[in-house]
C-alpha cells in the first residue's frame, strides 16, 4: 500500500513509472535545460536549485507521516527534471538526511541529463552512490546527433555514451530511455542506426521506449503543424522499434531489461536483451503487419 504525504510540492511533479510508489523529494525545480522541442513538462517553472532548508522541511513532513503509519519508504526519487544537476554539497546534505530518516531505504533515484553525469568527477558519483542515489534516469531520446540537435537536447551523442559508461563505471544503474518517431521521417534511418548502435555500446541496465506525440504549444508542435517535420505512423513507429532492437551490437553477457510499456506506446512489450530478442521480433512482426497503413499513434494525455 503506498500513502504520499502531505509535502506541498511545487506542481506540476514527474517521475518515472516505474517509481510510482516512491516518495518523491523535490531537490531542484524545474529542468535545468527545459528547451527540448516536444517536452512541455517544466516550462511553466524557472530551474533553481532548492535550499536545503525547504528540502528538510518536506523531509520531516515525510519523516512524520511514515512514522505516524509505522512504515518506512522502500525508493526514494529526487525531482525534478535534472536533479542530478545540483551541487554535489546539496545532494549528499539531502542524502545524508534521507539515510537518517529514512536508514531502511532501499534506492534513491533521479533523472539526469548527460551533461549533469558528465560534470560530475568519478569520485563525486562513488559518493553519491555510497549513499544509496544508485539508478538514473537518462532521456537519450535518440542516438543520432542530427536528430539531437534538431530537438535541442543539449548534449550530442559522444555525451549520452560517455555519461552511460561513466555512470555505469560509478556502479549505479542507468535507465535509458529513447523516443520512437522523434526525427520524423526524414531522420528515421539514421535515429535507427545511431540508437541502435548507442544501445549496444552503453548497455543500460534498462531500456525503454515511449512514442512522441506533439502537445499543443511546444515548437514540435509547430513544426508538426507547418510540415517541417513528417510524423511516423503506428505501422512506422513499430518498425523504427524493431530495427533498434534487431541492429543493436550486444555485447557478451549482456543483459538489458527492456519495457516499451509507457503510455504511449501502442502496445505493452518487455523482455531482456539479447537473450529474449527473437520473442520481441516475433511479437513485432506479428504487431506490424496487424497495423493498417496511414493511421497515427494514438495520443496519450501527457509523455
Ligand atoms: S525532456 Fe528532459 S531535459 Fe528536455 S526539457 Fe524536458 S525535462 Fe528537460
């Protein structure tokens, strides 16, 4: 059973699904890079770096509502978009308090960027994870760097493949996530490959995909709307997912827990790479020729 406490947080607040009963601590507002084309989700926040202060006091309101139920959290997840981002000296302050509060707590989470990893020493992120910050969340989105740099991510695709070795190095765990359809068209084959092939290199400890889809007011929105970009059908979509799992050069012994579970995708998939691939190509072959030509994905309320 899981009861969020009474934390007055600094809405909107995301977290990844599979961090659903987590308690979330918001240790930044915001998104630190916030100028991605198709994500809408922190531009009505300025980033900042919370005091520790503010983070203490939803602390101890978390701290009293657990002991009040006599329960403990089992995953903690720091918000918001870039948490990673903050000082090394913020984040091991809240995590020292956390592991006080809270000694039982199993892992810690937090989405990251590239740069965030990448800004960090090795040391910096042995320390962090010594106290228990051990999984984060990487928005790759695509391997290619003209698709990266179309959707301004930040960060080429030499950064998202040495910010996953290096996070990996540090022992946490990286969950990689990356955007059917997020080229358009026009970058398709080269999203495939270049996705593809940061996939078997990085090695996440797991992979995921989620299929993009235009909210309304974001650029990608506006060049859906002005034809600057050729959105993917269903039937494409699938097969853009095919072609990167099928392309990936695995390494020996590898061993990636894949989901294509996210709301938008069209159908619900998961597996471990490689050994459960040629399951995964039967399914998505089966799916793709089942997908009538020229419909779209259906759109989900949010990414
Ligand atoms: S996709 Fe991630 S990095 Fe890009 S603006 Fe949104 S939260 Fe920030």
């Amino acid at each position: 059973m899981f009861f969020t406490p009474p934390i007055q947080y600094h809405e909107p607040v995301f977290r990844p699904p599979s961090e659903w009963k987590s308690l979330l601590i918001q240790v930044t507002i915001g998104c630190s890079n916030n100028k991605c084309t198709y994500c809408d989700m922190y531009r009505s926040k300025v980033y900042r770096e919370r005091s520790f202060e503010e983070i203490d006091h939803d602390l101890n309101i978390a701290k009293s509502h657990y002991s009040r139920l006599g329960l403990t959290p089992e995953k903690i997840f720091l918000c918001d978009g870039d948490a990673l981002g903050a000082s090394q000296e913020l984040l091991l302050k809240t995590l020292k308090k956390i592991n006080n509060y809270f000694p039982d707590v199993r892992r810690i989470g937090v989405y990251a960027t590239a740069e965030n990893i990448l800004e960090k020493t090795d040391e910096q992120l042995e320390e962090l994870k010594a106290n228990k910050l051990s999984i984060a969340y990487l928005g790759l989105e695509s391997g290619d760097d003209k698709v990266l740099h179309m959707i301004v991510k930040g960060n080429t695709a030499r950064d998202m493949l040495d910010s996953s070795l290096k996070i990996k190095k540090a022992g946490w765990q990286l969950s990689t996530i990356a955007m059917l359809g997020v080229g358009g068209r026009k970058y398709s084959k080269q999203h495939i490959e270049n996705t593809a092939k940061i996939l078997g290199e990085s090695s996440p400890t797991f992979f995921s995909f989620l299929t993009t889809f235009s909210v309304p007011g974001t650029p990608y929105h506006t060049m859906l709307e002005r034809g600057l970009i050729q959105p993917l059908t269903a039937k494409e979509c699938l097969i853009e997912m095919r072609e990167i799992l099928a392309k990936a050069n695995y390494q020996k012994n590898q061993r990636i827990i894949f989901r294509a579970n996210h709301v938008s995708n069209q159908h619900p998939l998961g597996g471990v790479l490689p050994s459960d691939l040629e399951k995964i190509l039967k399914k998505l072959d089966h799916w793709i020729d089942q997908t009538p030509e020229g419909v779209y994905p259906p759109k989900p309320d949010r990414m």
